[in-house]
C-alpha cells in the first residue's frame, strides 16, 4: 500500500457456525495472514462457494478470498456451499497516523527527556546559587548634596528627645526565669 503504513488487524474472528463442526465433508473456514497486505479466508471441503458481505454478494466460485488491511473491509463474510452456510466476523482497524516505535526511538526519547531534566536542573542550581549580585551603595545621593532644614525651636509639632534616661523605655525589664 502507500509507503509504509502501518495496519493493525485486530482479527475479532469469531466464527458463527450456521451448519455442523468441522468434521470430514462438512464446510470449514480457516483463516491466515497474507504478509503485511491482509487476510486470507478460506472455505475448506467446498467445491462451488457463494460469498456474501453483510448479506450482499461479494465473490463466486472461489473457496478462497484475501481481504485488504483497510477499514473498508471489516464485516461478516458468509461461505455458503449449496444448503451449508458458515460465517465469520472481520474486524480491521487501521492506524493511518500512528509511529512505528522500535526499541531504539523508545531508548532516545527516554534518554533524551532525563538529559533535558538534568540541564533544567543544573541550570536552576547554578542560578540559584549564584550571590545575589552587587549591594549598590551610592555615596553621593541627592540628599547628601542638599541642606537638610533643621527644624524650628518653637516647632510643636515634635517634642524634644530627652537625654536623662530615666523615661518608661529607657531601660529591658530584668529577665525571668524559665518556667519548667
């Protein structure tokens, strides 16, 4: 078929018995993969065979049919030989999308997504143990080169800071003791 397309026959052969067993001269179906390409139906201990597809006529005179990996041909076949009728269900389902993963992309994808993981993470490290770059002290600010206004003797809005000590924060509160 079209390049390489990858089929998957899910083979829901189920065989629904109409006539008897398998027994010498009583109609078998017997199945077999044809390649890449298919499935090979066969009516065993027939000579004249009608073959029908969901009810419709789909081959005569021939004991075998081979069906293609295609969508298209998924249903039930019937054998029918003079008053003896077997059928079988065929069910395909192809994948027109989907990748062939072999042992050697399944190993690079794997290996490949643990290297990216490393370097993601060496690379969070390094920027996280990196110094937090250089403090900038300026030593010329602008207030630096302005003249501050002292403020106003009879200004009261501030109350002057005392220098005797003895106010309510001037001093800790002695330690306790641990309480056990």
């Amino acid at each position: 078929m079209e390049g390489k397309r990858i089929a998957h026959l899910v083979c829901l052969m189920v065989m629904l018995p109409s006539a008897g067993s398998a027994d010498a001269g009583k109609l078998d179906i017997k199945t077999e993969a044809v390649g890449d390409q298919g499935v090979k139906i066969t009516c065993a201990n027939a000579v004249q065979v009608v073959w029908k597809k969901d009810d419709k006529l789909f081959h005569t005179n021939a004991t075998s049919i081979e069906l293609e990996y295609n969508d298209d041909s998924t249903g039930e076949y019937k054998c029918i030989a003079g008053e003896e009728t077997l059928s079988i269900y065929v069910k395909f389902r192809t994948c027109d999308n989907c990748v062939d993963l072999d042992v050697g992309t399944v190993v690079g994808i794997v290996v490949g997504e643990c290297v990216a993981t490393a370097l993601i993470g060496v690379a969070v490290y390094l920027l996280a143990s990196q110094s937090q770059g250089k403090v900038y002290h300026p030593q010329n600010k602008a207030s630096d080169r302005q003249n501050l206004l002292q403020n106003q003797q009879n200004d009261s809005t501030y109350q002057p800071l005392s220098h005797s000590g003895g106010g309510e924060y001037s001093q800790l509160e002695p330690r306790r003791g641990r309480k056990r």
